[in-house]
C-alpha cells in the first residue's frame, strides 16, 4: 500500500500591537506557520486591521493575510 504525504495548507496569524521601542513605532506582524513573514506600520496596519474587523470568516481572514506572504 503506497502511502501519501498530505502536505499541509499555511496557516497564517498577526500580532497587534508590537511595539518598537527604537522607533517608538507600533506593529503589525503577520506570520506564516509561525514565522514573522511582514511587519506593517502606520497606515498598511491601519488598513489592514479595519480589513480584518469586517472580515470574519476564517477562509477571509486567511485568505487576507496570505496575500501579504509574496
């Protein structure tokens, strides 16, 4: 019996806020599998952050967030 490896869809999380204290900046972290893949401030973390308060469904959010991965 031949066996197949399923291979495992990303799955992708933020962190609000991360605060930089060299910059005094606040952050946005995007992660994929658990590694930091972009960091957003200001106003793409702004607008990202409104994206995902009106977007609920978890395919959305994933989908929203992956966009950032490329």
């Amino acid at each position: 019996m031949n066996k197949k490896q399923v291979k495992n869809s990303p799955v992708y999380t933020y962190d609000y806020p991360v605060p930089d204290y060299a910059d005094n900046s606040i952050y946005l972290v995007i992660y994929c599998n658990g590694k930091n893949i972009k960091s957003l401030k200001n106003e793409d973390a702004q607008w990202l952050l409104k994206a995902l308060e009106i977007w609920t469904s978890p395919e959305d959010i994933q989908a929203l967030l992956s966009s950032y991965h490329y």
